[in-house]
C-alpha cells in the first residue's frame, strides 16, 4: 500500500451509531432449507442483495466487483440488488424469514438480536466455518472478527466497514503545550487541566448527538471492568446502577464539571464538533475511522498531517487495556445458509480477497476485510490507521451496542445533561436502566 495523498478518497459513511429496535421475530414454518434465496433446495439461483437505501457503499463495491475482479462469479451466478429503507429493513427481514426467503445477501439489520434470533432459527450461514472451508479466513481481519463476534455472539456477519475509535489529538497543540498523546485515563485529564489553563478547549464534541459523550462512558467501563461489562449488563449480571458502573458516567461527567467540552455543548451538533477540531479551536475529538475523509479533506484547516490518533486511554487498575480498540462494522451483512452453493462460495471467496482492497482504494473506506492489493493509493493518516488496525486482535463495542431502542434513546438524550451537571451520574445510569428493563 503506497502513502501518497490521493482524490480517490471520495466521502465519509457514517455507520449506524443508534440502533433502531425491533419487535419480537416471528419465524412461522421456518426452517433452513426453503425456497426463498435459491432454487428447490440447490442454493441460490442470483446472487441477490439486500441493501439499505440510505447506504449503497456496499452495493456500488458489489457492482463494481460484478464487472471487475468477480465477473466470473457474476456470469456464474449474476448480482441483484434490492433496496429496502432503513427504517423498515428489521421488518422486512422478518416477513422474508417468515416466508423462508431470506436473499442471499442481505444487511443484518438494526439490532443485533434480529440476525441472532435469524441464527438460532437456522437461517444464517456460519461465516467462520464457510471461510475456514474455502479457504479465506485470513482475509478477514481480526479484530473486526472480534467485533462481529461480539455483535451476535457468533461469526455471522461480513464486516463491510471497520470502524475503529478514539482520541483524534492536535499534534501541534499538544507539543505546543509539552503534552504527549495520552495513554492512560489520568494522564489525559492532567493533560486536560493542562490546556484549559492556557486557554485551549481541551475536548471537542457534539452533545445534541449526546453519542459522542456516552462513548467515553462505554470506554471507560470496558477500561476499568471489562471488555464483557456491557455484556454482563444485557445478560442481567450486572446493573448500570451498580457502583462500578457509575463511576464510569461520574469520571465523564468530571469532564464536563471541569470545564473541558467548552460551553454551550448540548447544542453542538456533530459538524461543528468535527469543525470545532479541524479549525483548531479544540485540542481532542472522540470519533471514529469515519472522519478521516474530513481529516484529509482540502478544507481540513490544520492539515491531515497535523492530527493523530490514539486509542482510549487505560484506567488505573482497571481490568481493560487500551489494545482493544473501539469498534464498529458499519452495515454488516450476512449470508443466507438456505441460498449457498458452491457458486455463493466462489462468490464469497472473491470478495474475501477483493473487498478490503476495492473499499478503501474506491471510497476511502476501511473495512474488515484485508486488504490484498499494493497499488492501492490512500493518503498518509488513513495508511497509518489501517497499520493500526492490522496490528490489533481484538476489540469492544459502544454503550449502547448491545441496548435496545428505548434505552439507545434516553442514553443518548441525557448525555448532555450528564456532563453539564443537569443530572447526576447516578440519575443518568437510573433512566437508562429503567429502559433496558433487566
């Protein structure tokens, strides 16, 4: 892969960072081997695809490989690609599972529990086994496997994006005020205390969104109990109430008591945290692999070679480490085990080997998948963030990975009043509980 700045770098996609819900799977008269994908039991008959209509990353790269590196595969078994809103995507994979025909391909939906109740009906193809078979399982980084695995409990989804957060730094500001990119919890807030007194906003972030603020609660819980501590929460373990848990929602919202998101944060929206960062006027941004398109875009004031990256710092004693690099796949999708044959499998084997390469020399975009191809031209940020995420093997989701609509909701409507004081730490774990019902 070559390092040189390029214009092939085209647009951002932001993944799904709130999950709608869904209600409860109805799979009536389902079973693994229907007529729905494919043809009297012999697998698929079109290598169809359902897409989100609001993200069609996944279906141009599909199309693109179609004509390109996979057009033996497409003149074997030919692509089509439907579209379904995503705000009706959940239902619709319901109605398709409850008539057993499920497409080929298809976006895992908005929920995790959705593609898990898919699974435990025999519905799923298990994606670790088949790559394993056909020989491809190296293709398919780790960490995003981690991550996947995290999601549903299982390898069966292909992570189409790989999304990686953390601390984007100012690396002029930091040297400027004789800081080095922080490593553990107390090093980043001394170096907070250290910028706000020379008059430099320490954080940016976007407190309408309110997700940019309940990321750093999940970090901070995955930090000190454990990449399974939400897990330990949606398997009724644990409670958010729990001491341990809050302690997490009160060190951020320490932040905001100290002064260190600036004024006015619940009223910022996600542009003008991005901008708040890329003009200069704030020394950290909490985000993910995303923004790199911003980052190494012209309009980026302070200069793509300006800024870095660091993973969520550890916390003192903590049972996390900052090796587990905060994650998400964007739009998974996942694979009818009703609709493969040996064409779907030379179909998957292609895109194992072509996909990485194809995402990021296409759209800029980094996925899970390898990426195979040398000629590849990124700009220099993105180059070292892919390093990054070759070297890492494992991974943790966000807060509210694993939550439910509801819960999603009021986590993310409250941050604001979280970090401004609005509400106290333990009030804002309370109405997020209240919601998850366990």
């Amino acid at each position: 892969m070559t390092t040189a700045r390029t214009a092939r770098l085209r647009r951002s996609l932001v993944p799904m960072v709130a999950l709608a819900g869904a209600g409860a799977l109805v799979l009536t008269g389902c079973s693994a081997g229907g007529s729905g994908s494919g043809g009297s039991g012999d697998g698929a008959s079109e290598f169809t695809y359902l897409s989100l209509t609001e993200n069609t990353a996944v279906a141009d790269i599909l199309t693109g490989l179609s004509t390109g590196a996979c057009k033996a595969e497409n003149d074997a078994l030919p692509l089509k690609v439907t579209n379904q809103p995503q705000a009706s995507i959940d239902q619709q994979l319901q109605l398709l599972a409850g008539q057993d025909a499920l497409p080929t391909l298809f976006a895992a939906g908005n929920t995790p529990q959705l593609l898990k109740d898919l699974n435990d009906s025999g519905q799923v193809l298990d994606l670790k086994s088949t790559f394993d078979d056909l020989g491809v399982s190296d293709d398919l980084l780790p960490a995003a496997t981690s991550t996947i695995d995290s999601l549903y409990g299982a390898e069966i989804a292909l992570p189409t994006e790989f999304n990686v957060e953390g601390l984007w730094y100012n690396k002029q500001i930091l040297e400027q005020n004789g800081i080095t990119p922080p490593t553990t919890w107390d090093e980043l807030t001394d170096a907070a205390a250290k910028l706000k007194s020379a008059g430099v906003q320490p954080f940016s972030a976007s407190g309408e969104q309110g997700w940019p603020l309940t990321r750093l609660v999940g970090n901070y819980l995955f930090r000190t109990i454990g990449p399974d501590a939400l897990q330990k929460v949606a398997d009724g373990d644990a409670k958010l109430t729990d001491p341990e848990y809050v302690e997490a929602a009160a060190a951020v919202a320490q932040l905001g008591a100290d002064g260190y998101f600036g004024d006015g944060v619940g009223s910022i929206d996600y542009d003008t945290s991005l901008n708040t960062f890329t003009t200069g006027k704030a020394a950290f941004l909490y985000m993910g692999s995303w923004a790199l398109s911003a980052f190494n875009a012209d309009t980026n004031e302070i200069g793509a070679e300006n800024i870095g990256f660091v993973a969520f710092p550890d916390v003192a004693g903590g049972k996390g480490s900052n090796a587990q690099l905060a994650a998400n796949v964007g739009v998974p999708i996942a694979v009818s085990k009703k609709g493969y044959n040996d064409k779907v499998g030379a179909w998957l084997t292609c895109i194992a080997d072509n996909y990485g390469a194809a995402s990021l020399g296409d759209q800029g975009v980094l996925s899970g998948f390898a990426v195979k191809d040398d000629s590849v031209e990124v700009p220099p940020l993105t180059a070292e963030l892919q390093t990054t995420i070759d070297g890492s093997s494992d991974s943790v989701l966000w807060f509210e990975a694993l939550f439910d609509a509801q819960a999603t909701t009021t986590s993310q409507t409250n941050a604001a009043q979280l970090v401004t004081g609005a509400i106290t730490p333990e009030k804002f774990m309370e109405l997020v509980q209240a919601d998850l019902g366990n």
